[in-house]
C-alpha cells in the first residue's frame, strides 16, 4: 500500500491557506472584550474536506483542528510545526506574529528591553496577539484585566484560553471563581482537574487545597496528598511543605517522606532565600525514615 511520507510531497495546492487576519473591533483595542467572532477561524470550516485516497497527507488536517492545538504553544514550538509541511507553516503564521506581540507586550509590562513600563501599551500588545489565536496572549491580556480591577473582561479572556485547552488559563479561572463567584466553585474544581491532569503545578496546588479543606468538593486526604505530591515534584516548595503534613497524619503513604526529600534535595540548588528558609522547615519536620 503506497503510503506518503514525512515531510509530505508538495505540489503547490493545499488543502488550507494563511489563517485569516481578524478584523478590528471598533471600539478601542484596551477596552475590547472578546467575542465570538475574534476567534472565528476557529469555528470555520475548510473550504473542503480532505480526500481520505491521499493517504496520510499532513497538510490534511482540517485548519480549525490544527489552530486549536497550537493555540497554546510558545514560539520554539510554534517553529517546529511550521516545518511540517507548507500548509502548516502558512497556516500558522498568525500565531508566530502573535508571539512578537506577546514579546512586546512583556518588555512593556514588566519595563525590560529598553522600554518603560506602560500597562496600557502592554495590554494592546497581548490583545492582538490574542486575536491572532495565542491562548499566552489571551492569559496575560486577562491578567491585566483582573488587575486593573475589571475582573469581567479578565474572566472572559481566561475562559477563552480555558476552553481552548490552555492550563494557565484553566488555574486561573478557576482562581477567579473562587475569588469573584463563590456559586461557580463546581465549575473552577473542574478547570482545576483539567490543569491538573495537564501537569500545571499550581493548578495541582490549588486542587489539593480544595481537596484538603472540603472546599467545593468532598474532603480526601489522600487524594490531596497525592496532588500535594504531584506539585511538589513539580516544584512548588508550599506543596512539599503540604506533603510532610499529609505524612505526619498519615496520610500520604509510608514512603512519601523519603520521596518528599529526594524531591527537596532537588530544588535546593536553585532556590532562593525564602523558598530554602521554607524547605528547611519542611525537612525538619520529616521523620529520619518512613516507617
């Protein structure tokens, strides 16, 4: 069976173009909420669909699909799938333009790059890259909302990168929850749980939290203490410091001592003062040997 292989034959037609650009909201961009229609490419179709008798071709896989897995990535890898083939490098040039805006947005956010801080400035910069499909964008456009105190715009910028798999986006809406909508804490334990899986150790954090306290959802030490232990080999000292509490009441399983110190040894070497001061008391409280 005559089967196409990487990187595919290009014969100068491809089954997708360039993403389409979107157009400019009309009112300003520091005060534009997202929309449905700013990120409509990722509800459209492909002008048509791909033959099945092509075998497996990569420029096949329909735009939507694609632009929705690379929502989420940074530029290095952003550059990798752009190598694929020429449909994927065309098809992701919106979110490549999207991380100079992201760039940008940073070096005016935080003052770096030669540039004064400007938040303004910086929150334009993350809205167009967001309305090029960047969920990073999205976030950091959400965070600026939120601390400008216009916690509506923010939300609906995190729940934008939630639900385009983003688990920054997820931790933080569901941080939002907690903070501003205590009647949604089913729905921010959800997003946790999504995070979570995903590997975002805050969101791991947070979750056993939860978990630990009956907040939003049964109390279980031991599933806590298993969060607690997936964000501390994350590295979230606070997490560590949770596990030693989980196996001192006998919660976390007989060799989660010894596995929490292995994890602390680990992260000594690059931590700063208060995290060591931290992790010091952790240790401390940690019996010799597991029994």
């Amino acid at each position: 069976m005559k089967q196409m292989t990487w990187p595919c034959n290009s014969d100068g037609h491809h089954h997708f173009a360039s993403l389409p650009f979107f157009r400019k909201p009309q009112e300003s961009p520091i005060l534009a909420k997202p929309s449905k229609s700013h990120l409509s490419f990722f509800n459209s179709a492909p002008k048509s669909a791909p033959n099945p008798s092509q075998g497996s071709d990569f420029s096949a896989l329909p735009y939507d699909v694609l632009a929705r897995v690379a929502a989420s990535f940074a530029l290095p890898s952003l550059k990798t799938a752009s190598l694929v083939c020429r449909a994927w490098r065309d098809a992701l040039k919106p979110l490549r333009e999207a991380m100079v805006f992201l760039k940008w947005g940073k070096r005016f956010k935080h003052g770096r790059g030669g540039v004064k801080a400007n938040s303004r400035k910086a929150l334009d910069s993350f809205l167009k890259g967001a309305a090029r499909g960047s969920t990073l964008a999205m976030v950091d456009a959400g965070l600026i909302y939120w601390e400008m105190g216009k916690k509506e715009e923010g939300i609906a910028w995190y729940r934008l990168a939630a639900e385009l798999g983003d688990p920054t986006g997820q931790c933080n809406l569901a941080i939002c929850y907690f903070q501003a909508y205590p009647s949604k804490t089913l729905e921010a334990i959800g997003w946790l749980y999504q995070a979570s899986f995903a590997g975002h150790v805050r969101a791991q954090y947070q979750l056993a939290l939860c978990l630990h306290q009956g907040r939003g959802v049964g109390r279980s030490l031991p599933e806590a203490a298993h969060w607690y232990l997936r964000a501390a080999e994350g590295g979230y000292a606070r997490a560590m410091y949770n596990t030693s509490l989980c196996y001192l009441m006998g919660e976390a399983g007989e060799r989660a001592a010894a596995h929490v110190k292995n994890v602390i040894l680990q992260q000594l070497s690059a931590s700063s003062r208060d995290r060591v001061m931290l992790l010091a008391d952790t240790w401390r409280d940690l019996p010799a040997h597991p029994s």
